[in-house]
C-alpha cells in the first residue's frame, strides 16, 4: 500500500487549558501584535486551543487582560504588602526591599512588555486605562505612601517623601527597565543592572533622608605648613 502523506499541523490543538496557560499565551501576542490588533482566535492559536476554549475562562480582550494585570502584576503586590505589614525594622530598610522585588519584577522580558503596551496604548481603551489606574498605579501608590509616612513619622525621611516616593520610584524603576532592554545591545558603557539599581536607590534614598548619608570616602585633612606658615 502506498503511503499518503500528511502534513504536520502547525500546532498541537488541546482540549483544555487552564487560565493561567491563556494567559501567558495572551501577554505574549499582545507583545508582539499590540492590544488592539489581537483577536481571540490567535490567543487559541498560540495556547493551542480552539477559540472556544478561551471563551469558557474569558468573556471577552478585555476581560482577558484584566486577567494578564491580575496573574503579572496583582499577584506581586499581594506579597509586598504583607511583607510590609509584618516589617519591623526602619522604613529605608522596608523600601530598599520593596526597590529589590519591582526591580526583580521589571527585569522580566514579560513584564517589560506589558508595560510596553500599557504605555503604547490603554490611552485607546478608557475602561481598561481606569482599570489599570485603579488596580496598580493606585495601589502602588498606597504601598510606598505608608512606607514613606512611616518614614516620615520615624524621623528617617522629609515629609516631602509622601508625595516624592509614590509617584517618582515605579516609574523610574520601569524607564530604567524600558531603556535597557530598547538600548542595552547599544549602551556598551551602562552600568550593570544590579549597579543601575543600586545607584538609582541610592539617589532616591539622598533626595528624602532627612540627614545626608555617610559620604563613602572621607576628606582627606590638610597638613599645617612648616615654620607654621
């Protein structure tokens, strides 16, 4: 019997597919096609799922990237808060943790695209643009508005961090990301990312601080001339 041939197809398509695995295939299309321009249809496709699947788990692209927010961003602000609750040492120790976990999470390639697209485009979806607000700038802003007060209250900070640390340190955190992975096959003299940190850390940390930090090296003392001149 002669053989037929048949050609592979280009993906394996599943039954079923958790959530999570919907997501993740979501945040990657989104990356590479931009919010408006993706259909559900290629979500299925690159989860390798029937577009039905994804309607069992999402109504609808918006509702999908409610659910790519809450599993890449939501879900990592949860840990930071209670690690904040329960910190019982000085508020610059509380936020050069907290600097370490965003830092960490605007590293990945998955969340610097997310941030890519909010940037690039919830101007377009008003909904989605509150909802992002809302759910993450907003909270955030909480986060470092208790850490700074603390710090206020303590004494360790001006009061001018209260307003400063909220609204300064996430969206430095996430242009320093942004313009390394854009430019950091160009930028040959960067620093490296853990040195950026640190230096952007200690900057922030110089601007509130209400006395000024212990310089690393120290003047070096002037000799009296001889014959007392």
């Amino acid at each position: 019997m002669s053989r037929v041939a048949v050609a592979s197809p280009r993906f394996l398509r599943r039954p079923e597919a958790r959530p999570e695995e919907l997501v993740e295939a979501a945040l990657a299309v989104f990356g590479e096609r931009g919010f408006r321009q993706t259909t559900l249809a290629e979500v299925a496709e690159r989860a390798g799922v029937s577009k039905g699947t994804v309607y069992l788990y999402f109504s609808s692209k918006d509702d999908l990237f409610r659910a790519v927010v809450t599993q890449k961003v939501v879900a990592l602000l949860e840990p930071a808060e209670a690690m904040a609750r329960s910190h019982d040492g000085s508020a610059v120790e509380l936020l050069t943790k907290l600097v370490y976990r965003l830092w960490a999470a605007m590293s990945k390639k998955d969340m610097g695209c997310l941030s890519r697209l909010v940037q690039n485009e919830l101007t377009q979806f008003p909904d989605l643009r509150r909802y992002f607000f809302e759910e993450v700038i907003q909270r955030h802003r909480r986060l470092l508005h208790s850490i700074a007060t603390r710090g206020v209250a303590t004494g360790e900070f001006r009061k001018e961090a209260t307003t400063i640390l909220p609204r300064m340190l996430p969206a430095l955190v996430m242009q320093l990301n942004q313009v390394r992975f854009l430019y950091g096959d160009l930028d040959t003299g960067a620093p490296t990312p853990d040195r950026l940190r640190d230096l952007m850390l200690t900057m922030v940390l110089d601007g509130v601080q209400t006395q000024a930090r212990t310089p690393a090296v120290k003047p070096r003392r002037t000799l009296p001339k001889k014959g007392g001149r």
